[in-house]
C-alpha cells in the first residue's frame, strides 16, 4: 500500500489539472499514490479528464494514479469524501486541481507527521495570481499553543485552513467522518471536526505550495455563493461568542464584514463595498487595514 494518498477533485479545468498532476510527479517522496475524482459530470469534460489522466499514466507508468468520475455532480466535499474512500495511503493529503505542489512537499509533511505522531497537520500557503506572482503568504505563527482551547480559537479568528496545507492520517480522517457536505467552506468545517475530535495536532511552518487565487471568477466560492457561505459560516461563530472575549469577538466581526466586503467588489457592488469595509474598519482599524493590504 503507498504511505500517501494525494486527492485531486477537478472540476472543469484542463490545463490547472495538467500542472497539479506534473507536480506530483516532481514529489522527491515517491511512495504516494494520485486519485482524480472527476465531478464534472458532463461527458465532454469527462473524455477530457480521461485523456489528460491517461497520458499522464502514459508517461509516468511507475506512478499509482487512480480516475474516478462521478455519475452526477457532488460538490467539492462529497468529491473529495468519495477520494478518501477510495485511498489507501496511511496518510491523505488534497491538492485542489489548480494548485501545485512543489517538490518537497509531501516528504517534508510526511516526515513532520512521523516525527510527532500527529493525526492531522497544516502548513502555511503562498498564494499567487493569474500572472504566477505572489500575492499573500499566510504565515501561521500566530500558533503559540496546541490546546483543544487555543486551537478553536484561532480557527474561529484566523482559519486553519488550505485544503493543500493539511495532511492527516487516513484512520483520523475515517474517526471524523471526512467533509462535512457543504461545498462553500467545507475545509472550514473539516478541521472544526478535526478539532473537537482533540487529535493530536501539529504546525509545520514554511510553505511548499503555490496555491491559485482567480480574481475573476464568481462561482461557489466567490461572488454570490462566497457572500451567502460566509453569512452561514458568521452564523455558526456567533454561537461561541459567549465563551470568547471582547477583543476576540470584536476581530471575528471584522473579519466577516472585511470578507464581505472583498465580495461584493468582486461583484463590483460598490455601494456594499463601502458599507462593509467602513463598518471593519470602525471594529478594529489596525486589523483591518492589514486585512485589506494583504488578504486576498
């Protein structure tokens, strides 16, 4: 069986998925094995996915590469749950169709859980443009404590999250019941499942990841679908704020206006955009201009 399970869910991209699998090929570690569930669930994508998965074997004939396509379209979530199934690696780890591992990335993690017997992990993310510049790196060091506690609370503030940057046993996976089936926010909600189950968990700093960011687009997770994930996700928060302090719930606030202030720019609803990021502005001013020149 391979140590690593890499699952790539894809969904109507061609050349993003290209690069994600050469990226794996470019893994130093070896002992992995690449799952494609495909979720386009429309036949022309579905021969297109075929084929770009079938060179790719073609030319790497050693590696383990596993093409599961889904009858109907399941959502982000379902398709990276029904990845998990289908794993046989000890350990899991994602890579979302558009993303790129660079070549130390799963030795480096793999190593790290090793050594501390962790149940799940995270890196940080760098995240580039359309144009392959970097534009933010998410830096986690904010981490100064692994308590259930400590944990919870920098999730609900800052987001461990970056499906790329996570790496888990597959048998914790299993124990946590895998994504929950909401595909706007769904890493989100994953690790508020690894967290309460108290596993063992561990923060490997440095990033080798380049993680994508599409200004353009408006689907599920931007646009209309990001203002109304993000409403239910601020929902779900609200129900701690009284177990947290001031300062805490006061930065929880901004952060929900900020992002749906980067919303409704993308939307170009200027008028919203306004309201909201003044609104941030006036809950934590220094934050939230720091949100504002670096969050993307």
């Amino acid at each position: 069986m391979p140590e690593v399970s890499i699952i790539v869910a894809t969904y109507r991209r061609e050349f993003e998925l290209q690069r994600a699998l050469e990226s794996v090929k470019e893994q130093q570690y070896k002992d992995i094995e690449t799952i494609i569930v495909d979720d386009n669930a429309d036949l022309e994508f579905n021969n297109k996915v075929s084929a770009i998965v079938q060179a790719f074997k073609n030319k790497n004939p050693d590696m383990a590469v596993k093409l599961i396509t889904n009858e109907k379209n399941m959502g982000s979530a379902q398709t990276r749950n029904i990845g998990i199934d289908a794993s046989e690696g000890k350990y899991i780890t994602f890579l979302d169709d558009d993303d790129v591992f660079l070549p130390e990335k799963i030795g480096k993690q793999l190593n790290f859980m090793k050594k501390g017997d962790y149940d799940y992990s995270i890196t940080d993310l760098d995240l580039y443009n359309e144009k392959d510049t970097l534009i933010r790196k998410r830096v986690r060091g904010y981490i100064k404590d692994t308590s259930y506690e400590s944990l919870f609370k920098y999730h609900l503030m800052y987001h461990l999250t970056g499906t790329d940057a996570m790496m888990f046993k597959k048998e914790y996976l299993e124990k946590i019941d895998g994504f929950a089936p909401i595909n706007v926010g769904d890493e989100f909600y994953l690790m508020v499942r690894a967290i309460n189950e108290k596993g063992k968990f561990g923060y490997l700093p440095g990033c080798d990841i380049k993680a994508y960011v599409h200004t353009g687009e408006c689907g599920l997770s931007s646009g209309e679908g990001k203002i109304k994930g993000e409403n239910n996700l601020y929902e779900y928060k609200k129900t701690f704020f009284d177990k947290l302090d001031r300062k805490t719930v006061r930065y929880i606030k901004m952060r929900h206006l900020a992002v749906l202030a980067f919303a409704e720019i993308r939307l170009k609803k200027y008028g919203r955009f306004l309201k909201y990021a003044i609104n941030s502005f006036l809950l934590a001013p220094v934050s939230c201009v720091k949100m504002f020149l670096f969050e993307r």
